[in-house]
C-alpha cells in the first residue's frame, strides 16, 4: 500500500492508500488526509492540482497530453496534475495554491 506525503501550507499530511488510487478522488470523498489537496475539474483541464513531486516520480509513469499541455514547463521542475496519477507506489508531494492560483486558466471549448 502505498504511503503519501502531501507537504502543503508548512505541515506535512501523512497517511497510506491501496493501489492504484486517485488522490484527486480521495479528496472527493473527504478521505483523510487528502481533503487538503486542492483541485478542481478532475479532468486536467484547470490546472489546480497540479504538485511538485519530490519522491517517488520514477514510478510515475510519463507526462500525458494533458500535463503537457496544462504544466508546460513546469514539468521539468518536477510537477504533476495529481488528478493525471494513479498511485501505485510511495510519493511525496508539495502543493503551492498561490502557484496553482497563478497558473493561467485553460482556454474554453
Ligand atoms: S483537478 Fe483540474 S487539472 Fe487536476
């Protein structure tokens, strides 16, 4: 089962999960500790979820068109949109709002 860290707002919120989970829909459902990720669309659209990974990213598998596309460059500085992943193994993360809020919007349509 895999263990996640998500370090956001200075506190670091711990707890484990079973495979092949979506954080994104943990915080859908209020399940500990995962309330505190912030997201939006869950469907890579709007950006808001997005997390630099700071362990475990080589089990991820490789950025898709979507993170791509919302992330740009950010992607090289180790970020994810968390809604794109399905955990299968230990993942630390660290979420910024005041970066996400920056993140420009996604054009509609
Ligand atoms: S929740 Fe909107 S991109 Fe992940």
């Amino acid at each position: 089962m895999p263990n996640i860290v998500l370090h956001k707002c200075g506190e670091a919120f711990r707890g484990e999960v079973a495979a092949e989970t979506n954080l994104v829909v943990r915080a859908g459902i209020r399940r500990f500790p995962y309330p505190h990720l912030t997201y939006g669309c869950g469907m890579g659209k709007c950006g808001r979820c997005a997390c630099r990974v700071l362990a475990g990213a080589e089990h991820l598998p490789e950025p898709n068109w979507k993170e791509t596309k919302r992330l740009g460059d950010r992607i090289g500085q180790g970020f994810r949109l968390v809604c794109q992943l399905w955990i299968t193994h230990d993942i630390e993360l660290h979420q910024d709002d005041a970066l996400n809020a920056a993140a420009p919007r996604p054009r509609e349509g």
